[in-house]
C-alpha cells in the first residue's frame, strides 16, 4: 500500500496590483500556521518519502515546511500540479508513479485550489473541503484510490 498526501498551499499574501498569481508568497501567518500543521502531519507519523510541487511560490515555500518538519526528502516541481491542473492527467502520472512505488512510500503533492478538491473527487468519488495547509490521505491500494482521511489545519497544528 502507498500512501498519497495531498496538501494545499498556507495561507498566501493577497494580490498586488501588476504582481503574477505565481508569485504570491507565504504571509507571515501563513509560513507560522504551515509550519505547525505540517510538524503536527509528521508527529500522525506521515513521512514524506518523495514530493512534487506546483511551481507557484507559495507551494514551493509549503513544501519548505514540510521538509523542516520531516527531514530532507526528494522533491521536485510539477507544472502539472498549478491551480488550472488536468486531474485526470495528474491521475495517469500517478498511476505511473503507484507502479515504481514501494509498499510504504508516502508520496506529497502540494498545490491549489480548485485542482486539489477537483483531484480528490476524480481519483476518489469523495468531496473534500480542502482549506490553507490542510492534508487530504489517499491510499493507492490493489491497483485502485481510496479516500482515507481530511485532516483540516486545526486538527494538524492540535
């Protein structure tokens, strides 16, 4: 069995006039309540094995805090993985994945909203509000997806 986090980005500084969407980075807020909630991800015992982020700032700074609380992981950025993202194309990448994969890999994706609960109602058949540094748990199990658990940023900063 391998286990998927899906984790949306902290809370991020609102738009400025001129500046891109992607650029938007953590407030100071955001990087304080991302860093407790994804201490409280790794003390559930969710060690990242591999990671994948959008490449819009603030996902990027996300996994930051993920990797302090977990320890350095291997990751890299998918283009895949931004707000406007393909959720039955992200699931073919990932069903590649799940075939390379071990029993016990934790595998993370950081990334937006609409994707992220678009995501989890294509792989699942599950509606999911996916609030800031909030984790979503899917299990890749007998070649299918299975909703496991929502964990919402309060429940994870505990």
């Amino acid at each position: 069995m391998t286990t998927l986090l899906l984790i949306r980005h902290g809370i991020a500084e609102e738009p400025r006039p001129g500046q891109k969407d992607s650029d938007r980075a953590l407030t100071e807020e955001g990087w304080k309540r991302t860093r407790a909630a994804m201490k409280g991800l790794v003390r559930l015992g969710h060690i990242p094995t591999r990671g994948f982020n959008s490449p819009y700032r603030r996902a990027a700074e996300t996994m930051v805090c993920l990797q302090e609380a977990a320890g350095a992981f291997p990751m890299e950025t998918r283009l895949d993985l931004r707000p406007d993202g393909d959720p039955p194309q992200v699931d073919l990448w990932l069903r590649g994945l799940m075939a390379e994969a071990r029993t016990g890999d934790v595998l993370v994706l950081v990334s937006h909203q609409p994707f992220l609960s678009e995501l989890i109602f294509h792989l699942t058949g599950h509606s999911a509000e996916v609030k800031k540094a909030s984790c979503t748990i899917i299990r890749w199990e007998d070649g299918a997806w299975r909703f496991e658990r929502q964990l919402s940023p309060a429940e994870l900063r505990g």
